[in-house]
C-alpha cells in the first residue's frame, strides 16, 4: 500500500467516523461523531492528562517484564530442541486460557494499585511474545548451529552471537505483539478495577453514558498505539540496515 492510499484510507475512517454518527446511521449514544470525542478531549483534557502517568508507567513497566522476559526466554527454549518438546505445550495450553478470570485474584494478591495492572499485562503479553520468539529462532538453519559447536561455541554464545542476531525480524515482530498486548492489558485491568488511570476514566465515563468522554479516552489509547508503531517501524528499518551491512 503506497502513503497516498495509506493516508486516503485514514481519512476515510476519520470522515465516515464524523459523518456516520452525525447522519444518524449510527446512534449517537453508541458511536459519537469524531469531533464529540474531540470536543471532550479538549474540553476535560487536564483529567486525561493527570491519568496518562499512571496508565503510561505501568505500560512501560509491563513492556520491560513482558517483552524482555518473553524474548529471553524464547531465545533460550528456541535454541534447545528438547526444551521446545517439553515447554512448549505447555507454554500453548497456558495461552488459552482467558486471563481476564484471573484479574480478580491478581486484585486479591495485589489491590487496586499499579501491581495488579503490570501483573496482569506482562502475563497478558508474555507467552504471546515468548512464542514468536522461539518461532523465529527454531526456523533458522541448523548448520549454523552445528558449526558453531564445531568452532567450539558454548550454548550461551551460540544465543548471544548467532540465534540472537539471526533471528532479529522475529524479535521485532514479537516486541511488535508484545506491546500492543500490554497497552490492551493495562487499559484492560484499569478499567475491571482501579482508583486511577486512562482505563477508569474510560469506565467512569461509560458508566455515565458520556460516549464522547469514552471515545475521547480511546482516542489516547490509539495514540498510544500508534506512537508505539512509529518506533517499531524506525526499528525495522534500523535492524534491516544492520542484516545488509
């Protein structure tokens, strides 16, 4: 998809968000128009702005256990094809389970304060990221392995200077992952339970059937996102400089 069709789709999304609701298609209540939610924005933007430390914290904590923890260990069973047979199952098994049923006893352990949300969220995006970690590292070729133990590599060398480099689009892809599903599982925990936070705004309002005020609020989410997206892309490119090099 070419910039220009990429920006002409955007603005299409951004146009019928405006018109559709306006036009009545879509009822008010449930879809606000593009400038209600913005009006809102503008209009409370001090109480948004004192919630974005609090949600933003626990992404970036969240982002580090999940995503650090997940590439490291999917680098490590990736690398070893007994460990793959052993864990992975059960890795598999564990990552169907909803989640969200366990959010209660996370508040339990927890409370109501930032633990239960990074908790939930880095377990939230672990296993996912873990997973496509060790995807990217069981798919390289196993001769460079073999002549790395040939040349008398250690296990740890081997994950340090051969499977870590190679397999470094699939790192991308899993921080790619990773991320988006901790911004899901932060927001997420705020708004089931929480005094604080971009979430419990967006729970508040709801509850008092301010759509703008909730659409307002998922607006920050998709900048979030979207700022996210930004970097992993000047990512990508940083890392496909490196492979030419």
């Amino acid at each position: 998809m070419t910039r220009v069709s990429q920006a002409a789709l955007y603005l299409s999304i951004l146009a019928a968000w405006e018109v559709l609701p306006r036009a009545g298609v879509i009822p008010r209540l449930f879809v606000p128009s593009l400038s209600e939610a913005v009006g809102a924005l503008v209009e409370n933007h001090g109480e948004y702005l004192a919630s974005l430390p609090t949600t933003v914290g626990e992404i970036l904590v969240a982002y580090v256990i999940a995503c650090g923890g997940g590439i490291l260990v999917g680098q490590i069973i990736g690398a070893s094809p007994r460990a793959r047979r052993m864990l992975l199952p059960v890795f598999r098994s564990a990552y169907a389970v909803p989640l969200v049923v366990l959010y209660p006893v996370m508040m339990v352990w927890f409370g109501l304060g930032a633990e239960s949300k990074i908790a939930f969220a880095s377990i939230y995006a672990f296993i996912p990221t873990m997973l496509t970690a060790v995807a990217g590292v069981a798919a390289l070729s196993p001769a460079l392995g073999e002549t790395a133990r040939a040349f008398g590599a250690t296990s740890l060398q081997q994950i340090l200077f051969i499977a870590l480099p190679a397999s470094l689009p699939s790192i991308v892809a899993a921080l790619r992952l990773g991320g988006a599903l901790v911004i899901v599982g932060v927001i997420v925990a705020e708004m089931l339970g929480a005094a604080e936070g971009l979430g419990f705004l967006i729970t508040r309002y709801r509850t008092l059937l301010n759509s703008p005020g909730v659409y307002a609020g998922i607006i920050l989410v998709l900048v979030m996102t979207g700022m996210h997206e930004l970097a992993l892309r000047r990512l990508e490119r940083m890392v496909a400089s490196y492979r030419e090099t």
